[in-house]
C-alpha cells in the first residue's frame, strides 16, 4: 500500500506473502491509517507477484483511491476492478475488495492455546484420510462478513495442539471483548484445497470468564450443522501492554552505535561525485542521514554518546594503522574511545576520519553488527535498563550476506535494533531482504524471533529529514516493547530509592561463590534503580570500607589529611580508611570525599560490582550529624590480606519517599 506525499506514492504497508489459493488470496495483515477529514489522502494498491530465485517483484495490477472513498462505501466494503494496460485496452484480471473499520485502541495482549479432539472427518471411498488440520479466526465487521486475521501452522495428527498464541486485543476484536470471533478447522486435501471439519463462536469476555478452566468450543459442520469435534481453548491470560513511554520514563536508556561505509565505490571523498565529498552543499547524503536520525535518537541517551565505527575501509589514524581492508574499526582511531559525544561530536568525527581512512573493499556488515550485539549482551547479563540501536550507512553492497543474516537472527534475543540507510543510487534490492518484515531464514533454516531491522533508501526523503527520522526509527517503539515482553521485562518505577526491606538472605549464604554474589548485588541495584550509566547519582551517601591500617603514617600527615576530607577535598592518595574512620568528619563532606575518590577510581561506574571479590551485607543505622539521614551500613571481608571496595548505597528513606509519592 502506498500514500501520496508532495505528489510522490511512498510505501507505507505490505501484507504477507500468500502462496496457497493464488486465484482467491484473503490477506490477513491489516494497516492502521491515521484519518484526516480536511486532507485529501490518495492511496494506490499494487498486487505483485514475487520470484524466490533472484528476490525480484513484478506488479500485475493496481488501483488508486483516496482513503475518504474507503471509509464512505456502504458497509464498508468497497470492491474495485483490477486492470492491466494491454493493446486492446485494459484487461480485467480480478477484484480487489478492501474493508474499513474505526479503531478502538488498546495495547492489551491475549495469550490463549488451542487444542482439538475427537474430530469427524468426511468419509470417502476408496482413499485414507490425511491429516494436515490448521484453524482459522476471523473477525467480524460491520456488514455481518468476516475477515480472517490468523492461519495456524499444519499439525499432522486427528487430536492436534498447536502453538502458543499472542494477540493484540485489538487485532483480535478490536478492544471488544464481547464481539463474536468465528474459529475454523480445516484439513489440507492438497496444496491450495481444504476441507472445512467444522466451526465455532466464541468472545473474549467467555475465555476469560472461564477462569482458571479450559473452555470448550462445540465444532459444528457448517453445511448440515451437525457436531464435528471439540476445540478446548486454555492457558488464557490477558496481558495489560506496556507502551514505549512507559519504559522511557522508567529510566530506559540507548546505547548507540553507528556504522559508516568506506568502501570505493563510495568514490573518492576529494571530488565533487564522492557520496563522501564534504564540498556537497548542505552536506553529503552520509551527513545529512545522520543529522535526520541522531537529532531525534540522542534525545534517548542518557550520556549523549555514540560509539562510531568504520568498515570497508584501511585505517591510518596515528594508533590505529593498517595495511589491510577493516570491517570495524574506531572513527575516533582509538579502540578504547570510539564514542563521539553528541550530534557536532559525530559530525566532527565523521569529517575528520576521511583524512585517515584509505577506500577499499569488500563491503561486509557482520563485523559492526558483532560490536553492537556485545554491548547489548552486557546489558543482558547485567540486567542493566538499556537497549541498543546500531545505525548502518551504507551505499547498497554487501559481499557478506548471508553472515550478516545469520548475526541478525542471532540478536533476535538481545537488546538491540538495527536500522540501515542506503544513499546514493545503488541496487538495495538485497538490503531490503534484511529488513524483517519478509522474514529472514539463516543457512539453518531458522527464522528470525522478531522483527529487529529497519531498511531505508534515504534518496526517497532526501529533501525531508522530518519523514525520514519518522520513516526510520517508527518501528524502534514496537521493538523496544516486543523485546521487553518477550524476556518478561516490565517497566518499573523510576525511584532510584533502595527497598527498606531489603532481603540480604541470598547474599549472607556463606556457599554462594563470589560470582553469584556479585551478581545479586548486581541485580539488586539495579531493579531499584539504583545503578545506571552514570553510576550511582540518586544515592545520597557513599559509604565505603577498606581493609588496611594507617598506623604507619606521620601524625602531623594524618591531621592534614583529615583536614582535606572535612573539606570534601579530592585527593586520590587519601584512603578509604581514612575516611571511614575519620569520626569527626560532618557525614556531607565524608559523602563529598568518598563520592570524588570513587569517581576519580573510576568505581563508580555501570559495572562497579564486577570490582568486589567478597561481600558480606549487615544491615545497621546510625544518626548522622545531620539528624536527616539513616544508614545501611555495608562492609567488607579480608581477601588474601588484598585492599577491596565497595561501594554501598544509602538514602533518606522516609523523606525521599514522601516526595515521591506526592508527585
């Protein structure tokens, strides 16, 4: 389906693809338009035909309507001919009947299980009955027809279950939950012939009624209504979806990558052809689509930075020199800082690197897909409120395709999204083929969990970067949330504000190893929104331990020293010791020297708990000079006669708590 803008037909929709019953097809994929009464929307619908061997499409036929027409026809039905220019004219090759109806919106999710028994099927002479029993759920509309809106996969057997199903409530029934679903069994005859064994009614509202019992649908022969068999429907559960906002405000945070191709069919960034070439007015296309994107995605990240990589390309930067084709390698020349800070960092980067890069080839994307999927598994292993999207410019070749396609279905599981851009005026019919929406089989024949990648040719919104962000990135929401559902991730309360009751059972267990206590702290912290990328900034007081003794240490030295912590002086020789035991010391400025110390260590990080080799948690309060803050005191065992930190987490429980319950 495509819409009219500025007198252009852009895609914005396509169905499945339909490869049973070619000569009627009924396209279960719905599109969601948004309606405008004061603008006049012109639509055109394509049929197109597809060839599996070389991944090429052919139209066939098409029509063009305004959205106003669909929704006026009686009953919301329109039918239109479709025609193919021919010598004589127009030849009439069918029918395309389109139906409309007003969306109810709800984010909700059912989750139900359908199971079949004692099924009837038709005799016939002279010939075994196969099994090959898929249903059917269609959905009713205004005019009393139905619109079929899920096929099940073929089970070979007569008492046949099937998979597992998620449904949006409202592709379901369209936010009511009283409305009448028709459930079909049929059994495949042949490739493109069934056999209908029987139907049945059923709403919503009956499924969840049932509680916790199966409920049964009577199968009835649609011919001469007589019972054909049972469907049990069980395992319903309704899920109140999450939206993407919920999650934002929750504290999600992006990690960002972006990928830049470097190969020579790029051409040579010193002439005015270059899609490199800096002498472009108003910026090359490579310039121009990371403006589009990052202005809207660095409002997502938290640190305002994006880790920039090459491929394609030799590297000479000063540290990073090559004689050799890269696939991945740092933009800034440094693989310990590859990250530009905000969207000048990026553009400044990006134009320096061309003085340091040499174009080469082949052109392989599997590399900087690798890199992103590392930092979306730390994120995974760590529990951390992230999710990654990786940003790929690319002018249209790929020599490692099927790589990239395997490393694409491989992060299915992770925190991650990729979104490709194709500029100049290649061929990206392969490109299009990683996009998600037609499905992606890796050389095992897996397919992909979900769809994670975004395709754009930037030449079709050069001349408007608002529609190409909104092109772009209007898939990242759904990704976010489908992801989040799938590992059972729920947005949580951005508080920051530790449990007062804190359970310390698991970390106290003395046959727990190091590793798994880590990890609890780890896990702890995190769901509490007490650690982020930034370390620990909703923590009132810092309050850390070290093992050791000063006793070696001049008097007169320990007095100035003591005189730097009352000041919440930064002095990296000072130690922890000397700060903890300093009774004297206002517990501010002990708040102000431990919090400087542990950020110039550099402990305070999104990965602190890795540092600590042995834990032991003790709950305790004590007043501070203050009188407003209460403590939690954590502290440290001995290792090996080894010096080891860690950094504990306090806070104004009682205060903090009121203010946020009042907003």
């Amino acid at each position: 389906m495509f819409i009219q803008r500025d007198g252009i037909y852009e895609q914005i929709a396509r169905t499945e693809k339909q490869t049973k019953n070619l000569a009627n097809p009924n396209f279960k994929k719905s599109f969601h338009i948004e309606y405008f009464f004061s603008i006049n929307q012109n639509l055109k619908f394509v049929i197109k035909t597809s060839d599996p061997h070389n991944f090429s499409e052919k139209s066939i036929a098409e029509i063009e309507t305004t959205l106003s027409v669909i929704l006026n026809a009686p009953d919301s039905t329109n039918i239109f001919d479709l025609t193919r220019a021919s010598n004589k004219g127009f030849d009439l090759l069918g029918k395309l009947i389109i139906r409309s109806e007003k969306i109810v919106y709800t984010a909700n999710l059912l989750k139900v299980t359908f199971k079949a028994s004692d099924l009837k099927f038709p005799k016939k002479l002279f010939a075994k009955t196969s099994y090959n029993l898929t249903i059917r759920l269609f959905r009713p509309l205004v005019d009393g027809s139905f619109s079929l809106i899920y096929e099940s996969e073929i089970r070979k057997t007569v008492s046949p279950r099937w998979s597992d199903l998620e449904f949006a409530v409202q592709t379901f029934c369209n936010g009511d939950l009283d409305k009448r679903i028709k459930l079909q069994v049929l059994n495949h005859v042949s490739f493109s012939v069934f056999e209908i064994i029987g139907e049945g009614f059923f709403t919503v509202n009956n499924l969840l009624s049932a509680g916790d019992l199966d409920y049964e649908i009577s199968l009835m022969n649609p011919k001469d209504n007589k019972p054909t068999g049972l469907m049990t429907i069980d395992h319903v559960t309704l899920i109140e979806k999450p939206h993407f906002l919920d999650y934002i405000r929750s504290g999600l945070h992006f990690n960002l990558l972006l990928g830049i191709d470097y190969t020579s069919s790029n051409g040579d960034p010193w002439t005015l052809e270059s899609l490199h070439s800096l002498k472009t007015e108003g910026g090359n296309e490579y310039q121009r689509a990371i403006r589009g994107v990052f202005d809207v995605l660095l409002n997502y990240s938290h640190t305002k930075k994006v880790d920039m990589y090459g491929f394609g390309g030799i590297p000479q930067f000063p540290e990073c020199k090559s004689a050799l084709t890269h696939h991945c390698f740092p933009l800034t020349g440094n693989f310990n800082e590859p990250h530009a800070l905000g969207l000048e960092g990026i553009m400044q980067i990006y134009k320096d690197s061309l003085k340091f890069v040499r174009l080469a080839s082949p052109s392989y994307l599997e590399p900087v897909i690798q890199q992103a999927r590392k930092v979306a598994k730390k994120t995974k292993k760590y529990h951390l409120n992230e999710y990654t999207v990786l940003l790929i410019l690319t002018d249209g070749k790929c020599h490692d395709m099927q790589d990239t396609i395997n490393a694409i279905i491989s992060s299915t599981s992770l925190p991650l999204s990729v979104i490709i851009i194709g500029v100049g005026d290649g061929d990206f019919k392969k490109m299009e083929i990683l996009d998600g929406d037609k499905g992606l089989l890796n050389h095992d024949g897996k397919k992909a969990a979900r769809d994670m990648v975004q395709f754009v040719n930037f030449r079709k919104f050069q001349n408007n970067p608002d529609l190409l962000a909104k092109y772009v990135l209007e898939e990242i929401p759904e990704q976010v949330v489908e992801f989040m559902l799938a590992r059972g991730i729920m947005p949580r309360m951005k508080s920051g504000i530790p449990d007062e009751h804190f359970d310390e059972t698991l970390i106290e267990d003395d046959d727990l190893c190091t590793e798994q206590k880590n990890e609890s702290l780890y896990k702890w912290n995190t769901q509490h929104g007490a650690v982020d990328v930034h370390g620990f900034p909703a923590l009132d007081l810092f309050k850390m331990a070290s093992v050791g003794s000063n006793s070696q240490r001049d008097p007169q030295e320990s007095e100035d020293r003591k005189d730097l912590i009352h000041k919440g002086w930064r002095d990296p020789t000072i130690s922890l010791c000397e700060i903890q035991e300093d009774e004297d010391c206002y517990v501010n400025n002990k708040n102000e020297s431990l919090s400087r110390f542990s950020t110039y260590h550099e402990l305070a990080n999104n990965l602190a708990f890795k540092k600590l080799d042995n834990v032991k948690i003790g709950h305790g309060s004590s007043k501070s000079h203050r009188g407003d803050l209460l403590s939690a005191e954590r502290s440290i065992s001995p290792n090996n006669g080894n010096n080891h930190l860690l950094t504990g987490s306090m806070s104004r429980f009682s205060q903090s708590r009121s203010l946020y319950s009042s907003k």
